[in-house]
C-alpha cells in the first residue's frame, strides 16, 4: 500500500500541488460534530480550526498544525449515510463535474466556490458511491502524511470492480492494475506509474446497509493500541485486527456509524544489516 498523496516531502509532508485525480483529501459530514471532534482528537490527536463554511458548520484537523482532514454538520434534515468521503484533486472541477455526468456519474452538490481555499463537487459514481472534487486554491488539501493520524488509502467497496474501473478511469486518466486472483476481484488505479486508490468487489458480501463506498485507511502506531482506544471512546470494531499484505488493519467505526480503517504498516527495515 503506496501514500494516496503522492510522493511525500521531507518528514512525509507534501507541500506541492496534487496530481490531477490523486485522492487529496477526506471529510467527514456528521449530526454531533463536537461529540465527532472529541472522538477524533482522542483517537489521532487531532486539533480542530475553522474552515469555510459553504455547506454549513465546518472544521479542519490538523495534526502538529497542518490539515489532515474535515469534520462537517449535516443539515438536521438531511438522513444521510455517515461516511468518511474521498476529494479526488482536479484541476478544473466544472469540467470533471461534466465528465462525471457524460460517464454516467451523478454530481449531487456543486461546483461551487469553499471561499478562497478552492472550488468543489460532490459526486457519485454509476454504482451509488460518494467521492468529492477538489481544485485547489489557498487549500490544497492533506498537509502531511505517512506518520500516525494521516489518511493512508482509499479503497472503493463494491459489487465489482469491473464496470465502474472504468468511469473512474475515464474521468481521471487512471490506469489499472488488477490483482490475478480466482477468488479475488480488486485492482489499483495508477497515476504517473504509482499506485494511488483500490476498487474492491464483493459481490453479495457487500453491507447492504451501505451499498458501494469509499474506505479511507488511517496510519496508526499499534493497531491494537489504537483498538483499544477507539472501544473506550465509543467506537466500534467491525472486524477485529487481522495480518494483511499491506500491514496489520482493524476495521472500525465511530459512535455515529462512519467506517473506516486502522492501518499499522510494517517496520522498515534497517538499511546495511545483515544477517549471519
């Protein structure tokens, strides 16, 4: 599993302007958003600062001062699915909304200007899944990653990966490399030859009380630590801490139902040792 953001800076921050489709940033729309604050502080050790307040009550975190993420209030109306949601970077947000539409896409709020940080759009894909559109100006999106409390990864969760690789492929220029598994459906969608989001199909195996979604991975220090942690503050373990080939990875959710993963990623190992 290779940093969604791109090839990071000095210390894992990433100053520079994101790739055209490279996921950017994440943003979580909920009912409590201090009670979400809260939770998310504790978890990650997050701080909390205004951010533009276009689609109503808004905050950025920031971890060591640079913006991780976004933490929103729904409007008391609106019964939405709590959902960490993925902003794929654009360079012109109203061109991609209309690419999003001639491919069979939805975009469901926007384009429209978040004040000075930038332009964006609310989008689904052909398959019902939520993702964001943002063209940076004075925000560009997630400041730092690759150390505890960054977002690591997007995955989509879908019937399958197929049909719905390729109206992501088409609107953002990805290119595909799937997995060459008889009892696996996924693949990673490239950009400038690295990999930068999954697509997971689970046929009948996908949460019907979902339907297709975006993942977002989070790095953590000690998956189990931070288990323990998220049951303390309310959360919930979905499925319990297992051995991938990217890491060790919980699946969890937040007192308000939104999904997401924890990811310990393997130590490096320690350049000139040898054994024997």
């Amino acid at each position: 599993m290779t940093d969604a953001r791109g090839s990071a800076g000095l210390n894992g921050f990433q100053p520079a302007r994101h790739t055209p489709g490279t996921p950017c940033w994440v943003s979580l729309m909920v009912h409590g958003p201090a009670t979400t604050q809260d939770f998310y502080g504790a978890l990650f050790g997050w701080e909390f600062q205004p951010g533009p307040q276009q689609l109503g009550p808004y905050v950025r975190a920031l971890l060591d001062g640079h913006e991780v993420a976004g933490i929103g209030q729904l409007p008391p109306e609106r019964q939405l699915p709590i959902a960490w949601t993925p902003y794929l970077a654009s360079d012109d947000v109203d061109l991609t909304a209309a690419s999003v539409r001639q491919c069979g896409g939805t975009v469901g709020v926007g384009p429209l200007d978040a004040g000075d940080a930038g332009r964006l759009a609310i989008c689904l894909d052909p398959s019902g899944a939520v993702f964001g559109v943002w063209q940076a100006a004075a925000h560009l999106g997630t400041a730092v990653t690759g150390v505890p409390g960054t977002p690591a990864w997007n995955e989509l969760l879908t019937f399958e990966s197929e049909s719905v690789a390729k109206f992501y492929e088409t609107v953002f220029r990805y290119e595909r490399e799937p997995v060459v598994s008889a009892d696996l459906d996924y693949l990673t969608l490239h950009l400038d030859g690295r990999p930068v989001a999954g697509i997971r199909g689970l046929g009948h195996a996908l949460p019907r009380d979902r339907g297709p979604h975006w993942m977002t991975y989070f790095d953590v220090d000690d998956v189990d630590d931070a288990v323990e942690r998220l049951l303390h503050l309310g959360g919930h373990v979905l499925r319990p801490v297992r051995d991938g080939s990217h890491g060790r990875v919980a699946l969890v959710a937040d007192p308000e139902g939104a999904r997401f993963a924890l990811l310990q990623r393997p130590a490096p190992v320690s350049a000139g040792h040898s054994g024997g």
